[in-house]
C-alpha cells in the first residue's frame, strides 16, 4: 500500500475506532480529548501528502473537537463520521479521489 494510503487509513481507524467512542462517552472528557491529541498529530503529520484534502480534514478535525469542547456531541459526531468517509476514500486503491 502506498505510504499516503496508509497514513489515510490509519487515519480513518483513529476516527472509527479511537474517537468516536470516546465522543459517545461524553462523561469520558479526558479521554476524548486524548484521541482528539492523536488525531491532530496525525493530520498534521501528513496533510500536505494529500493536497488540499489535508487542509480540510485539519479543519474539519478542528471543528468536531470545538464541538466537543462545548458539549455539542451530536454536531461532533456528524464532523467525525464525515471526516471518517474521507479518510476511508482517500486509503481506498485505484479510486480517483476527489
């Protein structure tokens, strides 16, 4: 697997199987915002390898943890399964990704 489809990948399983509980678990704060820490670093880490999607993935990141910040689960969610989707193309082999 090419290195940026990797890094989408692992990306994705950050979201799915990190964050997105750890959101549903609104008593769990600590937590969440652990895997929101993980989750930026990894954005940061390789956003340029794709484009201008990286940049938005970044923001879309940073709004689903304002979200949460604020106690606003629901709007939070929905940014993450977003994020989640796009993630998953971007690691998907021979898909034009838009």
């Amino acid at each position: 697997m090419e290195p940026q489809r990797r890094s989408a990948w692992h990306g994705y399983l950050l979201v799915v199987d990190g964050l997105v509980p750890a959101v549903r678990r609104t008593t769990q704060r600590g937590e969440a915002a652990a895997e929101f820490a993980a989750l930026h670093a990894h954005l940061d880490a390789n956003a340029t390898a794709w484009g201008l999607d990286g940049l938005r993935l970044l923001g879309i990141a940073t709004h689903a943890h304002v979200m949460h910040r604020r106690g606003d689960q629901d709007t939070s969610l929905v940014l993450l399964q977003a994020l989640a989707r796009r993630l998953f193309a971007l690691s998907r082999p021979g898909r034009m990704v838009r």
